[in-house]
C-alpha cells in the first residue's frame, strides 16, 4: 500500500448509503487518491476540463488543479510512455485510454517497456501506475468502442489485471490499483458506468482507509487482488465471470431458478492474480462450471479458465464444461450486438447441454 503524505478525507462526511453509480464511485476513488497522495495524477484525452467522454474525471482538474488532472494529445503511446517516466521518478499515475481499441497504438510502451521494468531490473524499479480502459459492449458502439482486449494484456506477465462489476468494487479496486506498486490494466465496463447501488462511499472510504493502514489487515490480504467472490449461493451449477457479464450471470442464475437449478455465480474480480483456490472451490461444491465472458472464446480467458478447471478439478466435474462468450468476429453493429454478447438465453440453452444424469 502506498504511502500517506497528507492527512485521510474519511471522517469529512459519514453520510448513509444512497443510490451510487458505478461512474460516481470511480471518480470518488481517484479524487480520494489524490487527496491522500500527492503523487498521484490523472491525465489522458480529454479528462481534464470536459471530465473525460464517460465523465469519470468530471471535477478534478477544478479540485486539483491543471498540474494533477491534464489533457494530452491524441497519442496514446505517449501517454502510456510519459506515465511510466513519471512512475520511475516517483509519481504514481492514472491514465485513461478513453476506449478499448484506442490502446492498441500503446501496446508496444505497455508490453515491451511498462509490463518488463520491474523485472529488467531485479526489482530496483517498480512502476505504480494505472491504465484505465473502458470496455466491452451494450452500449451501441462499433468496434474500436466496444473491444475486450483483457486477454492480450492477461498474457502479458508483469501487468495486474483488475475489472469491478460492482459499484463497491468499482470504488474499493481503484484505490487499490492506484496504491498497487506494480502497473495495473484497469477495465471498466462501460454499461455498468450509470448502474446505481446503494452504497455510503464514506464507510466505503473508511473501510479501505483504514486497511491500508493496518499490517495485519493487509497480511490477511485485505482487498480485491487475486480474491474472488461468490455473488450468489448454488448447489448445482457455477457461473463463473467478471466485469460486465457478472449481471448477466446472476440474471441467468434467476432465471434456472425458475427451473428448480440452483446457480452459483464467481465473480472474479481480478484476472491477474488469479483465484484458482476459489475456482476450485464452487467446481468442487456444484461439479458443473459455465464461463461466461464478452470476449471472444478462441484464445481467451475463458478459454484459460476452462484449461485450468480441468487440469485441478477434472475429478470434480460431473459434466464437462462449457463457454458462452462473444462470436470468434469483428464487434458487431449495434443492431446486432445484442446476439453477439452472452444473454440470459445463451446462458440456459449451454445449461441444457450441461450433463445431468449421474
């Protein structure tokens, strides 16, 4: 965990849970980050005086102060190469790639240079930054809007992967990633941005703040890194997933409910690390496994998930498992991305083919 320098915002305001969007929680975490640290800094296209295009920076340039939150060129490279020299001088940068596919001209800085520095260097030059990259579908855009390109990254050691579907994660893992001491490629859901829970971002504040500042909480490894979570309790199935397609699992778990199967739902939470320790567990608990991710299947981490559930858990399967994952296809229109992304109904239909006799 990073280290304090200024004085911790958590007692400002102890207010009660109160409908939250997913984007409100993101912006809260960087503006409590930044008031913490004053190393910490965001920048990238347009997330300074316009708040980014999803307005998840909305208000920190005003708070901050152009020398913390800027805008830069349209040139992602740079930015992606910029970061890491600050990161090496001291600094712990946030940048936003504005969309998925805008990364790919960074892929160089970020494979060959960010990924391998600690490694390069026996560990004497650590690089905390964060990428911030919106992702995934259902928002009606077109490719280049609407990528999930985590497996490039997830293949790629020396990068942390992180991806909250929920509106507490969103808030808890961004603190987390921007005190991570080693880089993290942070993928938003972009149809999860205005998604409300009820949340009280103070406790949620305290919660992190005060974790941080414990040894023995983060020795009991305190936060989302490596951790999966059961969302929902089954006995027969496990839906496994992250991100935006977490939602869409628990809707289908509803819906086999209705049919008298019960579904476990694992949220993964980070790609890297990987949970395998929780993975094993619901497989051996439901002994059937259903990955459900919005990338495409070939070569991806659904594909990585499977491979691992039958290498540690063949004897605890029941039925072999099955994917249920975007097209092997260019993003669709928005016309047509409705069929190309897991549904409820792709969900039930890959349960039917699950094996049920004994």
């Amino acid at each position: 965990m990073a280290t304090t320098t200024t004085m911790p915002a958590a007692a400002e305001t102890a207010t009660a849970a109160k409908p939250t969007t997913f984007a409100a929680a993101l912006n809260t975490a960087m503006s409590d980050a930044m008031e913490r640290e004053a190393s910490v800094c965001v920048f990238g296209e347009d997330v300074g005086t316009l708040g980014g295009v999803f307005r998840i920076t909305d208000g920190l340039t005003q708070r901050f102060g152009k020398g913390r939150c800027f805008d830069t060129p349209l040139a992602e490279s740079g930015i992606a190469g910029m970061a890491m020299g600050m990161a090496m001088n001291g600094m712990r940068p946030v940048i936003e790639m504005q969309f998925d596919a805008f990364a790919y001209p960074a892929l160089e800085q970020i494979f060959s240079h960010i990924a391998k520095t600690a490694n390069r260097s026996r560990g004497r030059v650590r690089l905390p930054m964060v990428i911030r990259i919106p992702y995934g579908g259902g928002v009606g855009g077109v490719e280049h809007h609407c990528d999930s390109s985590e497996a490039y990254y997830a293949h790629t050691p020396g990068l942390k992967i992180y991806t909250p579907a929920t509106v507490s994660d969103a808030y808890l893992m961004l603190r987390e990633a921007i005190d991570s001491p080693d880089p993290v490629v942070f993928f938003e859901p972009k149809k999860l941005y205005w998604t409300k829970e009820s949340v009280d971002l103070s406790a949620l504040r305290n919660q992190y703040e005060t974790a941080a500042e414990d040894p023995s909480a983060q020795a009991a490894g305190v936060g989302a890194e490596g951790r999966a979570v059961v969302v929902r309790e089954g006995s027969d199935v496990s839906f496994i997933s992250y991100g935006p397609s977490v939602s869409t699992a628990l809707k289908a778990a509803d819906a086999a409910a209705e049919d008298g199967i019960s579904a476990e739902v694992l949220d993964l939470r980070s790609i890297v690390p990987f949970d395998d320790a929780a993975l094993a567990a619901t497989v051996a608990k439901t002994g059937r496994a259903i990955v459900i991710a919005e990338a495409q299947g070939f070569v991806s981490v659904a594909a990585e998930i499977v491979a691992r559930i039958q290498e540690r858990s063949f004897h605890s399967l029941s039925s072999p498992v099955k994917r249920v994952t975007g097209f092997d296809i260019p993003y669709p229109s928005p016309k047509l991305e409705e069929h190309h992304l897991p549904s409820v109904d792709r969900i039930l239909d890959a349960l039917d083919e699950l094996q049920w006799e004994d």
